[in-house]
C-alpha cells in the first residue's frame, strides 16, 4: 500500500503546511506592529484633542458667513 511514489506527497504537504506556519507568524506579526503603530496614533489623536479642549477656553469662536467656524485668537 504505502509504495514510494507517494512519499513525495506527504513530504511536500508537511512542507508546505511548515511554509503555512511560518505564513500565518509572519502574519501576526505584521498585524501586531500596524496594532501597536495605531494605538500610538490614537493617543496622539487623543493628545491633540485636549490640547484642542483647553485652549478652547482662550479661543472665541464666530460663524462665517459659509456656516463655518472661524476661530479668532485674543
């Protein structure tokens, strides 16, 4: 039953799941560091906001004529 001709299959199946492995690490990887690059995107997102917020309280604000806010610095 298990001639050698099939030997090559099985060699190459437990190669390519290896391949597979390595794959999906690669993948997970990948993800944590675009995982980490956007938490550190959102803090800073975060750091302006409040930047924004308390200097809110120094800044008037009018409405334009195009009902946009212009921001006037006193």
């Amino acid at each position: 039953m298990n001639s050698p001709q099939y030997y090559p299959y099985y060699a190459n199946q437990q190669r390519y799941a290896h391949m597979d492995q390595i794959n999906i690490h690669q993948r997970i990887t990948n993800i944590e560091k675009q995982l980490e690059m956007l938490i550190k995107m959102v803090e800073q997102n975060n750091q302006m906001l409040r930047y924004m917020h308390q200097n809110n309280v120094n800044t008037n604000t009018m409405t334009g004529g195009g009902g946009g806010a212009i921001i006037v610095r006193m």
